[in-house]
C-alpha cells in the first residue's frame, strides 16, 4: 500500500506544483507548499484513501489557500489613514488570524475535513468520496477538529 500510494503521489506531482503556482503565482511557493503537501501526504500513507489524486490536490489546494491568506498586506505608512483605522476590524482579524493557526495546527485529516466543509463548503458525502471513506468517518473527523478548535481557543483566551 505505501508504495503504491508514494507512487502515485509522484504521478500526480506536476499537477499538483500547477494547482499551487495557479493560486499562489510563483514557482518558489508553489514547489514549498508542494514539498509540504508530500510530507503530510506521506503520513498519512497507511490511510485508507480511496482517491489519492483528488486527496492530494485538494491537500495542495488548501496548503495553498492558507499561504495566501497569511501574506500580509503592507501599507506606505505616509498613505496610511490613522484616523480610519477600525479597532473592531482588527481585533475581528486577530480572530480570525488565531482560528487560521489552530486550524492549521490540527492534524491533517481533520484540517483537510474542516476546510472542505466549511472554507469549500462540500458535503458530507462528497467529502467523503474524495478521501474516500464514510460519511460517518468525515463527521467523527469535523467533529474533533471543531472539539479541538474550541478547546484551544478557550485556552488561548484565558
């Protein structure tokens, strides 16, 4: 089984550097998240996925999407406007910049899971499918990242 799914990883590995340079817009990042993607996929090697194709570029498609979201915007500080500047907006993206982290702290069957449910917005069963399991394994799997999601906020917060 391991050899047979490492190799079809590296089959599917041009593609999956195509998925990452169309998000990310440059061949450096797309091989690093590309390079990260293979090590998560490799443990998860004893796993039983049905298609590990379509597993690993929605792996790459996620390691992508969260890269994006951590580049940070900067702003000339002689155009910045410090009068607009809305302390709610910031604190709501502290918030949301704590989630991303634990998030992408979690395991990562149980972050790939979360996002497709919530970030892709997928179904269960279409979650399902892809890795290849049941539907009842997905819940179990968004069930305990969401459990380990909320238990970590609690902490950080206090």
């Amino acid at each position: 089984m391991t050899e047979s799914f490492m190799d079809e990883v590296k089959a599917v590995r041009p593609t999956l550097q195509s998925v990452a340079r169309e998000i990310l817009g440059s061949d450096e990042e797309a091989e690093d998240v590309v390079q990260d993607a293979m090590l998560r996929l490799w443990q998860l090697r004893d796993e039983p996925i049905r298609n590990v194709r379509g597993f690993a570029r929605v792996v790459v498609r996620n390691l992508s999407l969260s890269k994006v979201r951590q580049r940070r915007v900067t702003v000339d500080i002689a155009r910045a406007d410090v009068a607009n500047d809305d302390e709610s907006e910031s604190a709501k993206n502290e918030q949301i910049d704590r989630m991303m982290k634990l998030v992408d702290a979690l395991p990562t069957m149980q972050q790939t899971v979360l996002r497709m449910r919530h970030m892709q917005e997928m179904t269960m069963a279409d979650i399902a499918s892809l890795i290849g399991t049941s539907e009842a394994a997905v819940r179990q799997s968004l069930s305990r990242a969401r459990r380990s999601i909320i238990e970590q906020f609690k902490t950080e917060s206090k």
